[in-house]
C-alpha cells in the first residue's frame, strides 16, 4: 500500500490539532511537523472542505478539528485527501470482474480492502496522539513479523 505525502502530512497536522486546545494556524502547524507551509495549507483546504476541520479568521484564527480526536478515523483522512481506501483500476473492488484463471481475483481485492478498514477505520487520531492502539491493531504492531521488510 502506497501512502502519499499529502496523507502522510495531513495525518500529522490533525494530530497536532488533536492535541491543540485551541485553533492552531496552518504556519504553526507546518512548523511542528517540519511541513512545507504551501502544501499543508493546500491539504488543510482540502481538509475542511470534506468536514475534517474548521477554519476561523482573525488574531484568534486557525484551524481545530470539527468533532472530537475520538471521532476522526484514520480511515476518514485518508479517503478525504487520496480518494477510496481500495481501487482497482479506478474501480471499487466490487465492481471488478474476471474470468478465467482470474475469476476470483475480486476476492482478495475485496480481502484486501476489509484488511485495511480492520484497521484504518477502527484506529482514531485520540488513538495515535495517545499511543494507545485498539487491542487488534496493537497485536499486530507486537508481532516482530509485522516489521520485516519483504524484497520487492
């Protein structure tokens, strides 16, 4: 799985936010994740614009999450920022077809997609701010296996 620089970076600004107690402009935000200040702001646009964050002008502006840490999923930002969590050839798995030796080729795409939902929908930004992963994602994390490169 290929994970952009966009959600990589907006990822780090709403956890910044998640632990902001009050709004928090895109320069600040930039500036503690070591961020190009252009593209954050591009991507907080992007952000706001799918319900993720607010925006407030003036001396006492900045952005702040729209709902509660607990209440974003990892799994929200990225479909915000990159499209769906699984596509196949622009398609969601679903809708693929095959035949042949390929016929069941939809399922391990639609096994592939429920894989990451199991966790990029269950893993909040509270979670990651506070290191405290659910226990099935937390196992995986555990198991030395998980952080082995594999050849390309």
């Amino acid at each position: 799985m290929h994970i952009p620089a966009k959600v990589d970076y907006g990822m780090r600004a709403l956890l910044e936010l998640a632990r902001a107690a009050e709004p928090t402009t895109g320069e600040a935000l930039a500036q503690a994740q070591g961020l190009p200040v252009k593209f954050l702001a591009a991507i907080l646009n992007d952000l706001r614009r799918a319900g993720l964050v607010t925006s407030q002008r003036g001396m006492e502006g900045g952005y702040r999450l729209s709902r509660p840490p607990d209440q974003i999923y990892v799994a929200d930002v990225m479909r915000a920022l990159d499209g769906p969590l699984a596509e196949v050839r622009g398609l969601r798995p679903e809708m693929a077809t095959y035949e042949g030796a390929a016929e069941h080729l939809q399922d391990v795409w639609v096994a592939t997609r429920a894989s990451l939902r199991l966790v990029l929908e269950r893993v909040s930004l509270e979670d990651v701010v506070k290191g405290r992963l659910p226990s099935p994602v937390a196992r995986m994390v555990a198991d030395p296996d998980s952080w082995e490169p594999r050849a390309r």
